[in-house]
C-alpha cells in the first residue's frame, strides 16, 4: 500500500511529480496523550521514483502529527489519510 503523488517539493527543495510514497518498514508508533485526549503519531515514509521501487528511495521522511481520532480500518489508514493531506491530489496506490 503507498499513495501516488502528483506534484511535491521535498525537504531539499527539488521539485519532484509522479513519486510513489509509503510507510517504511519501521512502521508506527502512536500514544494517546491523557491531557489532550488526542492521538500523537510518528512515523517514517519513504519515496521512490515509482511505484514498482525497482531504485532505491528518494528520500525517507519522518512525519509526526496528532489526531483526534484514529481509523476504524487501521493505523495505516490514519497515517496515509494525513500524507494525503500534506500532499493534495494524491491517491492511493
């Protein structure tokens, strides 16, 4: 599972379109923060060139965020709803 993205910037400041985006193999961590009562997530994603990863990845990304809520389907589901959010237009692959 990954997402497609259209058109993005990365950190360095090269532009890039068409990139394939998904969560790297160390996968998730969430707590819930009693205080707030929301969810903080941390994450790694990666981005490659295409979806088929045939090269190795652009870059590897570090994304932390809160919800308020977490996914009925999963936490993967969470965690890509909010890549989608920072990179608009893109869909899941």
């Amino acid at each position: 599972m990954g997402i497609i993205i259209p058109q993005a910037t990365l950190p360095s400041g090269i532009p890039v379109s068409n990139i394939y985006a998904c969560i790297s193999s160390n996968g998730i961590s969430v707590w819930k923060d009693p205080m707030s009562n929301t969810f903080n997530f941390n994450g790694m994603y990666k981005i490659y060139a295409s979806s088929d990863k045939a090269l190795p990845p652009i870059d590897n990304l570090n994304l932390n965020f809160k919800s308020n809520t977490i996914s009925t389907e999963s936490l993967y589901t969470t965690f890509y709803d909010e890549l989608k959010r920072i990179y608009p237009g893109a869909e899941d692959c």
